[in-house]
C-alpha cells in the first residue's frame, strides 16, 4: 500500500493529543508532517494559574519537538497561509510548495487586536499565548518598588477577559501593591456565560472591586492611556487585550466549505465540501450541532479525529463525534 | 467551576481541577523520544538493500529536484546532467573542501540547510567565496513519492544558501541508504592569501562568532532532555550564515578557523600550535546557546566530548567553572574563531554587535608555549 501524508497544521489541544496517541499506535502506511510556528504549546487550562505564580511558566508547556520525536512525525515551524485543495499543496514562506493527502486543521483562533487606533502599538493581546507570558513576566519583574498602586485595563470582558482580571488582581495583591483593574468591553460583561455562572462572576468581579466599564466604546489607546468616546481618559501601567477571536484569515481564500469564517464540518469531524480535510478545535465548527469554542471540545475530539483518520486511510466507515451538550467551564483566580 | 448549570467554588474544586490539569501535562511528557525516530520509518522490505550502483536514487526522482537548478553557472562550460561538469577557474588561489551530516532532525529542508552552512565554514574560514558546489546525498528507502519530496526539499533548500552566497550547485551524487545523509563538496575561490591557522600573534584578541553548545543540545534531546524552544534556537544559530561576517573579518584577522568537530579548545589548540601562541579565555565572556549549560550541568554530553577531552590529555584541564565541558562541545555549523589585532577589535566588535552578537571577544593570544588556560 502506498504511504499517504497527512499534514498536521496546528499544533493545537486536539493534535497534541493525537500526536501522542500516534506515536502509541501508529497508523500503518501513514507519513505524518506538523507545521506549526511554534515549539511549545502553552496548556490554556492552566495558564491563569501560571499568571498567578501557582504554576511555573515551563509546567504548562506542552513540548512539540519531543512530542514530534515520539511519533515518528516531521516537524515543520512556520505559519502556514496559503493552501491549494485541488493541488493537494500547502504553501510555506520560503519552501517549495508542501503535498498532502490528507490534512487534519487544529489552528484555533486568531486573537486580534481590537480595530482601534493604537491598539496594535500599546497593547498587548493574550495570544499568541507565549509572548504574552513574555510580555507579563517582564511588567511584573520591572514593577518599581516606588509605585503603590497599579493600574491595569484588559479589553474584552469575555470569560477570558473576567478570568484574567480576577488572576491579575490576585497576582498584583501578592506583590504587595494595590491593583486598580478596569474591565472594558463595548457589550455585557461575561456575556458568553451561562446566566447563573455570569452572575457569579458579576458577584466575584464586585467583590474584587475589578471596575467594570461595560457597553461603551474605546475611540483611541496611546501609550499608558485609553481614550473612552472622546470624553474620558482611563490611565493604566499595561493595556492588555482580550477582545473577541476571529478565525484565522487565510481559511476563507480556501475552497472549503465555512461557517461564519470557520471551517464547516460534520460529526465525524471532517470538512462538508473535502473529505480528505479533518478539523477540530476552536478553528471548526460542526454543523447542525451547536457547541461552544471551548479547549475543551479540542481534547475531547482527538480520539474520534485519529479513529476517523485511520478509518480513512484503510477505507472504513467513519465515526461519529458524541458529545455532552453540558461542558465544564472553570474560572481560576 | 461550572458544570452546565451548576456552580462549584473553593479550594476543593481548584484542587480537582489541578489534579485534572496536572494530569493531563503529564501525559505529554516524553522521555529519550529521539531514540526510537532516530530509525527512520522502513517500508517493509523484503530484499536487502544493494550497494553499489543498485544504491542509486531512479532517474526520474532526480531530474524533478534537480530540473529546479539554474540551467546556465558561471564557471562551468558545459550543462547540469553531463557525466562531469567542465569547470574553468578565474585567476588567484582556489580553496577545496567536503562536510557531510548524519540526519539529527525530522525536517530534511533544516538538515540540509544546517549541512550547507556547515560545509560553507570552511570555505568562510579561509576569507574565501565559495563558487561552485557538489551534493552528496543518501536518503533512507522510501516510497517514491517520500524520496522525491525529501529530495526536492534537500535541493531546493541547500540552493537557497549557496545561491545567496553567490554559489551554484553544478553536480553531485544521490543514493539510497540506512539513514539519511546530507553533505556537500565546495570549490572557492580568493584573490589573496587564504587565512590559515598561521599567524595569531601575541596580544591579538580572539572572536567567535556563533555561541557553543549545539552538540550537548543535539544529545540532550536524543535523550529527551532538551526542551523544544532550546532545539528551535540552536537550529536558527546552526541555519545562520557567516558570509557577510567572512567578508567583513577577511582584512582584518591574522588566523581563522571554524569551529567544529574538535570543539573550542581543539581549534583553538590547532591556532596555537600553528602559530607559536597561547590562548589566555575568559570563560565567563564565552557565549553559549540557550539551555546549553543546563544540560551540562545534569551531565548530558556528546558521545565526541570524550575524544576531545583526550586529544587534550597532555594539557591541565581547568574544571573550576562549570562552563568547562562546553569547550570541549562539538559544533555543528559553528562560528568563526578569529585573531584580531588590536587596531581592528573596536570596529569588529561593534559590526558583531550589529549582527546580533553581544559577546564575541573571549580572550587574548599571548607569546609562546601553545597553552590554552581560562
């Protein structure tokens, strides 16, 4: 039987797991490529905890190089943003063009900035998650002894917008300093949440005197400031941006088939217009079955996505996903 | 915590919750991964590999990487695809070496572009250009579709550096093998006097222009103790070319080498000797590759380290730094080690900066005794 090459682009929570399943049983006649721009994968799961100092920043770090080794898989580090379907063809920068036949998506979200003057230079958004952990170690450890109070503001008051909030003002707390944490988002804080775990962090948020400053909207940020609809100036020591992801660009110049940007597919976790693409995580979405993004639908995916995979490659009928409409959500502080 | 509806809070559920969390780190947490890929994936095989001839790679798998090469070469008369290729050679003096390298990584593109710096050090060593180059390949058996595409990455990504440094690959060889293997023939050229070994002269400064380690971190992750964003960062060193730093030393050095196989302390040994010099470190100014003295410390070391350490045996070996053992480190596509004279060491130093090398001077040449102490 001739080898067939899947292509791994992303090295998100349901590859990792996949990948370790992988190199525990492999998949005869099966040639498998990671691309992925970084090394690590920092574990979303505890990366609040790390912020608090409850974890060191290695103990979240998921090693892909090793990971890699263990499965016998190639490992590529660039950032995939061009692939061709008909061609079977991934376009990297600087490389010839990168054949496949099949190809498994695990890419998550784009976090991008908010689309506001001044944001890209003066605040730092939480993903890529690595240089954001960069960017916290270095504020905190050049925190001067001479400033008491610390000013802080976190745009996006999303679940992860609340939970960071509440870490970093635990986290400021510790250091000894008094934080002043301003949440700002142009909707409902915690909106995304189910009403009773909403109230609850409304009630956490209170009780950590975190100011909220919900249902406005930010006209400009400049260094040290953000300037609210032209008539209010919140000063803060760090912008951090936690405002809504998008799904990554280059999927809509593909010909796969999308939903709001994310890559369509069905139960068993492949794209509705190309068999031969499988796609998980935050980046998918499964038609007709409603979820929500969460980290945790990516790990729970991976033991369908390696049965689907290797069903595929030997021709057998593919599995279903089952899924608990119920998810567990956490907010550390 | 939050289970659909219900809502859970204290120190109990943070403790589930760290246990959940601890539990799955754990399970990606691999050891002596290396080992087991290190034996590249074999198509079941019934036959035994020939030799020889039989070793060859098909016709059509090469002239699909090769068809990428540019079709006319300065220097050559004939086309790529003759028996041999017709060279003719521009006045002054021509330098001649070869390199290969084992596979030490999944991704044949780095290999081979690592491979090509690395064989590109002598040439850069001697403050010559490299002009013309031959490939030496052994790719493990693979289906036909897997050798063409480590063939074509393998090609493309060594043209992509010797095309930059103003070099043609012109010819070469290709076969299959247990593992694969990357090397390189260079032809270079100079109008001057190629830099030796001979000529560091009391109270020049010695330079290096790449940071050690490559080799404690290449067996640190064979034995799964290096950490991924480690082996990343000793890649980029290893893919970085030393053209334009060669060029810009080549007026301005009395001795240069490379270093590689042998570590800093053979090199440096091999200066010392030719020149009648010894070498004064500072230790302390060596720079080294991120995670490099970690794995040191936890006693991770090249299998060459002891035959380094030997070739050293009539010398004192100083271990009172713990740096020590990474002097005696074999490089993969090292940096530069060079005798600047006192007039040129500002500039230079201030031109590494520029190039991102923060530390470049580690230590003085001083009269006599080809001693090395730090």
């Amino acid at each position: 039987m001739a080898e067939k090459k899947l292509v791994l682009i992303g090295g998100g929570h349901s590859h990792i797991l996949l990948l370790k399943k992988l190199g525990m049983k492999p998949i005869k006649g099966l040639n498998i490529t990671l691309i992925t721009p970084e090394p690590e994968l920092v574990y979303t799961g505890m990366l609040p905890a790390a912020i608090l100092g409850s974890y060191s920043f290695d103990q979240i770090n998921i090693d892909l190089i090793k990971l890699s080794n263990f499965a016998k898989c190639r490992i590529i580090f660039e950032a995939v943003n061009k692939i061709n379907l008909n061609k079977k063809e991934i376009y990297l920068d600087d490389r010839i063009p990168f054949g496949f036949d099949i190809l498994s998506i695990d890419i998550g979200i784009n976090y991008q900035l908010p689309n506001i003057s001044g944001a890209e230079k003066f605040s730092i958004p939480v993903k890529p998650f690595s240089n954001f952990i960069h960017n916290w170690r270095k504020f905190v450890s050049n925190l001067t002894i001479k400033k008491n109070i610390i000013e802080l503001s976190i745009v996006g008051a999303g679940a992860a917008g609340c939970e960071l909030a509440l870490c970093i003002n635990h986290k400021i707390k510790s250091l000894g300093r008094e934080p002043k944490i301003y949440l700002i988002d142009k909707k409902e804080i915690a909106g995304n949440l189910p009403a009773k775990a909403k109230n609850k962090i409304l009630e956490l948020l209170k009780e950590n005197k975190i100011i909220l400053r919900n249902n406005i909207n930010i006209s400009s940020i400049a260094k040290g400031k953000i300037h609210i609809e032209d008539s209010e100036i919140i000063s803060s020591d760090l912008i951090l941006s936690a405002a809504g992801g998008k799904p990554h660009n280059w999927l809509s110049e593909t010909d796969l088939n999308l939903k709001n940007g994310f890559v369509s597919i069905n139960q068993s976790l492949q794209s509705i217009s190309h068999d031969f693409v499988f796609a998980s995580g935050d980046c998918a979405s499964i038609i007709n079955f409603p979820t929500q993004k969460a980290g945790v639908f990516a790990v729970r995916a991976a033991p369908f996505l390696y049965q689907n995979i290797q069903n595929y490659v030997i021709k057998k009928t593919i599995k279903k996903v089952q899924s608990s409409e119920k998810i567990f959500t956490s907010i550390n502080y | 915590m939050f289970w659909g509806d219900v809502t859970l809070l204290g120190y109990i559920p943070w403790l589930i919750k760290d246990f959940v969390d601890r539990s799955f780190i754990k399970k990606f947490i691999v050891k002596h991964s290396m080992n087991s890929s290190l034996v590249e994936k074999h198509i079941e095989q019934e036959q035994e590999l020939c030799g020889a001839c039989g070793a060859k790679v098909g016709n059509k798998v090469l002239e699909s990487a090769l068809e990428k090469l540019p079709k006319n070469v300065n220097n050559m008369l004939n086309k790529i695809g003759d028996d041999a290729a017709i060279v003719y050679l521009n006045q002054g003096n021509h330098v001649f070496t070869t390199d290969h390298l084992r596979k030490f990584c999944s991704d044949p593109w780095i290999m081979s572009r690592i491979t090509a710096v690395h064989a590109l050090g002598d040439i850069w060593a001697m403050g010559s250009i490299p002009l013309l180059v031959l490939s030496h390949i052994t790719i493990p058996e693979l289906s036909l579709n897997d050798q063409k595409n480590h063939l074509d990455d393998i090609i493309d990504s060594a043209d992509q550096v010797f095309k930059k440094e103003g070099a043609s690959i012109i010819g070469g060889h290709t076969s299959k093998g247990k593992e694969l293997t990357i090397g390189f023939t260079i032809l270079g050229h100079t109008n001057k006097n190629p830099i030796t070994l001979n000529g560091a002269q009391d109270g020049d400064y010695i330079i290096l222009t790449k940071p050690l380690g490559t080799g404690i971190i290449l067996a640190g992750e064979m034995q799964g103790l290096a950490k991924g964003l480690w082996i990343k960062n000793a890649h980029d060193w290893m893919m970085k070319s030393q053209g334009l730093i060669s060029k810009f030393l080549t007026n301005k050095v009395n001795s240069m080498t490379d270093v590689t196989g042998f570590g800093l302390y053979g090199h440096l040994k091999n200066i010392c000797k030719s020149s009648n010099v010894s070498a004064v470190l500072s230790i302390d100014e060596i720079p080294i590759l991120e995670g490099a003295l970690d794995l040191s410390l936890k006693g991770v070391r090249s299998t060459i380290f002891e035959d380094n350490l030997r070739q050293a045996n009539t010398d004192q070996i100083n271990s009172d730094n713990k740096k020590w053992p990474l002097l005696f480190d074999p490089q993969t596509s090292g940096g530069l080690l060079a005798s600047v004279p006192k007039k040129h060491i500002e500039e230079v130093q201030s031109k590494l900066k520029i190039l991102g090398l923060s530390n470049s001077v580690i230590g003085k040449f001083v009269k006599g005794g080809t001693t090395i102490s730090y």
